[in-house]
C-alpha cells in the first residue's frame, strides 16, 4: 500500500491538500483572537459572561476552591457543573482573560483538526475543504461564542471530535478521554455523551455505547445527586431562569411533561425556536444531518441539543449564535461529511462557500453591533478605573466591568447593592451607550441619581458621563 493510500485508510492529514486549508484556518483563528483581544481592551466586552467566568477562574487561581461567582450569587459549580474551570483556573494565574481567549479560539479552531480527518477519508478536494472550513467558521454556534467574551463550553469541540475520530479508528482510550473533557466541561456535555452511548448501542456498538453511557450518565447523577446539592443546597442555580417554567425542579419538570406531553409541542413550535432550528441547518442545506442521522450513530446527540434547548425559558440559550449550541457542532459537521462525497454536482463546492457566506451577512445583520457599538471613550475609562485600588468591592454595568472581574467582589448594580454594599465599595457607571446593558435605562438613571445625591456616596472621578463613585459613609 502506497504511503497516501496509508494516510486516507486511516484519516490522516495529507499535506499536499492540507496546506491551503490550513493557512485558511490560521488566518480566521488569528483574526478571531485579535477581534476578541481588541474587544475586551477597548471596553466592548461583557461582564455577562467575561466578568462572571473571569471573577470564577481568578478565585480557583488565587486558591479558593469553592469559587463563589459574586456576579451571578452561586458557587461556579453550581451554574453548570463545570468542572474544567479547575484546571483552566489555574492557568488563568499566570495567562490572565488574554490567555483564556486564546485557549477559546485553539479550542474552536481544533475543530478543523476533526474536519480533516472527514476530508482525507473522504478524500475530498482542496477547494471543498477550504468551503467547508469557512462554513465552520462562519457557523452561528462558532463565530458567536469565538467573539462574545469566554464560554468553557468551547471545550467541547475537540472533545466530541477527538471521541468520534477514536471511535471510528477504535482507540478506546481516546474515546474515554474526549467523553470525560465533554462531561467534565457541562452537565449538559455529560447529557450529551449519554445520549451519544444509546446511539451507539442501537448500532449495536456494545463496547462503545455502554462506555459512553456510564459516563455521561454517570456525571449527570453525580452532579445532581452529590455535587450540585452538596455546593449549593438551594436546588440547580439556573434551574428557575432556564426550565422552571416545566416544574420547579428536574423531576417535577419530567412529571409535568409526562402529565401533559402538550407542552412539547408549545414549546418547540414557539417561532424563535424554530428560526434557530432552521438557522442552525441552513448551512447544511437543511437535509444533509438528516440523511448522515441514519448513516451513523451521531444522530442522536444533535437531537437531543435540539430538543434541550428547545424547551428553556431562557431566551438567550434558544439564540443561535450562543455557546449553548455548541455540544452539536461536531455532530452536525460529521453526519454532513459523510453525505457529501455521494453529492455528484460538479460545482457543489460552491455550496458551502454561499452558505458560509450567508451566515455571515446574517450574523453581522443580528448581532454585529455587540462588536460594533460605539465606544469612543477607552481611554478614559482605562483612566478612571486605574482609581479602582486591588481588591476594592466593585458595582458596575454590564459593558464595563469585564476588565475589572479579578477581585473578591463584582457585581452588576442593583438597589439592593446601593443599600447594603460595604463601605469602601466602589460604583463605575459609563452612561454614554446603553444598548447592550442587561437592564434598563430607567433602571440605570435611577441608580446613578441615587449615587449623585445619596450621602453615603462620594464622587471620586468624571469625565466624558463616566462616573466613579466611593461608598464612604457606613450603611
């Protein structure tokens, strides 16, 4: 057998045909990070979720285990049972949010990893790789959470593609190790890899299935069972924002729909639902996942994504373009590559080159100003937050405290925060744009009246309506 014919029975990179693709893939990685790296120096970042995630990894760093987010309330493992936040948390030590960033971005980007694997069985051409490459880039569950702050759940995507590429080749042990990164990244990864299992299992992949069963199902009980109520006692943190509308809690949530199987139907024919469903296919003309669904056992896992985030309450995690998606990338890109060689169109490589084009033009028309908004005043808001000592309690809005996250408190201002916060507390308000707070602008003009005429609220600094304030008077 001839060394190329070696490398295609095996799924390996083919130089030749790699190269182009991957200075392709290079460059979209290095223009993502420098996007991410420009939009949190200049202030374009969000507390909601750059603060949250960086005030969470700063406390695992500085040897805090239990890491008791102040921006959202709960200890971090009690959002999502994110246990990948440990070892990243230690890290972020020594790299900091720059560092977090470019670990997001060579997550991401490792996806392409898992796509040549696809293209060299395949055997597919230069030109589809590179249209297929810019597809992933430009996927809504990609370029979303490769702009907007940091999400953990990128890690996900070398984890479901490195267990694909060790089940296919039959590296048990790979196998193991991308479904315990995917269960240990979210409860919902360990969902996921439980679904994936029963996939497995109907095709009679006894080995396989039951591993990845014991593992995602095993993780879900402990993190519902043992960890979760153990750290937080008060029930799953983000259970009343996402499904509470099921039931008030996930076995009440479970009888209600057994009970009254209707509220499926409600719930997946909402209008916003189904224009994710049909944004998140469109790319792959709709059917392609449909007909790879049958060819492999990778079905299962993008249903159940589907079907999950179809039923929140939470509006956000039903958006296409969010990190909530994320678990049926891999899935999506691998039932697709595997209908694509029998397409016998000569010119279908232009297929996934319009459609990245497409979701493109879309996502910059749905979601560019929250990279694009006007912020002419960095600088002076780098100024006034010098001013800030370390450590200092912080309130603040949602656009300005994503830089100002590693300290013992941070929280987005309320009136409660106003009353009872400590004394030394610091209040930083830019009052200029306000389209991306997560309040509104009532709410704000009422808080920072209260600051300029409370007297427990003295003035430290202003320019260009960016306030500084300091708590000096004891509540």
């Amino acid at each position: 057998m001839l060394k190329d014919e070696r490398l295609q029975s095996r799924g390996m990179p083919e130089p030749r045909k790699n190269f182009v693709p991957i200075i392709v893939a290079i460059i979209l990685a290095l223009a993502a990070f420098t996007l991410d790296l420009w939009r949190l120096e200049s202030w374009h970042a969000h507390a909601m979720d750059m603060a949250w995630y960086s005030q969470a990894l700063w406390l695992i760093g500085q040897g805090h285990w239990k890491a008791y987010d102040t921006m959202v309330g709960y200890p971090a493992l009690a959002d999502s049972a994110s246990y990948v936040l440990y070892p990243i948390g230690l890290l972020y030590r020594f790299v900091g949010q720059p560092g977090i960033l470019l670990l997001q971005i060579l997550a991401l980007s490792s996806g392409v990893i898992g796509l040549s694997y696809y293209f060299n069985k395949y055997q597919m051409r230069v030109v589809d790789r590179v249209g297929w490459i810019l597809l992933f880039a430009f996927y809504p569950a990609v370029i979303g959470p490769a702009i907007f702050d940091w999400h953990p759940d990128v890690m996900m995507i070398p984890a479901f593609f490195l267990s694909m590429w060790a089940f296919e080749q039959r590296r048990l042990g790979l196998f193991i190790l991308g479904l315990v990164v995917a269960s240990a990244t979210k409860d919902v990864g360990a969902a996921v890899s439980a679904v994936f299992g029963i996939g497995l299992l109907l095709r009679r992949e006894g080995k396989y299935g039951c591993m990845a069963l014991f593992i995602g199902a095993g993780t879900v009980l402990l993190d519902f069972l043992v960890v979760m109520p153990w750290i937080y006692p008060h029930g799953v943190a983000v259970w009343p924002v996402t499904y509470g509308w099921l039931g008030s809690s996930p076995l009440n949530a479970v009888l209600n729909v057994l009970g009254h199987p209707d509220i499926l139907l409600k719930a997946w024919t909402r209008p916003n639902v189904i224009a994710s469903w049909l944004l998140l296919l469109i790319g792959f003309g709709i059917i392609l996942p449909f007909i790879g669904a049958f060819r492999t056992p990778y079905g299962l896992p993008i249903l159940a994504v589907f079907a999950f985030n179809g039923l929140s309450g939470f509006y956000p995690q039903i958006y296409a373009w969010h990190q909530y998606w994320i678990p049926a990338v891999p899935f999506l890109f691998a039932t697709s590559l595997t209908v694509w060689p029998s397409i016998s169109l000569r010119s279908k490589w232009l297929i996934p080159i319009v459609m990245a084009g497409l979701l493109l033009f879309i996502f910059t028309k749905s979601s560019g100003q929250l990279v694009s908004f006007r912020q002419p005043y960095s600088r002076t808001l780098a100024r006034i937050a010098r001013k800030i000592p370390v450590n200092a309690p912080l309130i603040g809005m949602n656009k300005d405290l994503a830089l100002l996250a590693n300290r013992p408190y941070v929280s987005l201002i309320t009136t409660q925060d106003l009353k009872t916060s400590p004394w030394g507390t610091y209040a930083f308000m830019d009052m200029n744009d306000m389209s991306n707070e997560l309040t509104s602008p009532t709410n704000l003009h009422y808080w920072f009246r209260t600051l300029l005429t409370s007297p427990q609220w003295t003035l430290v600094a202003h320019q260009h309506k960016i306030w500084l304030f300091q708590k000096t008077a004891r509540h």
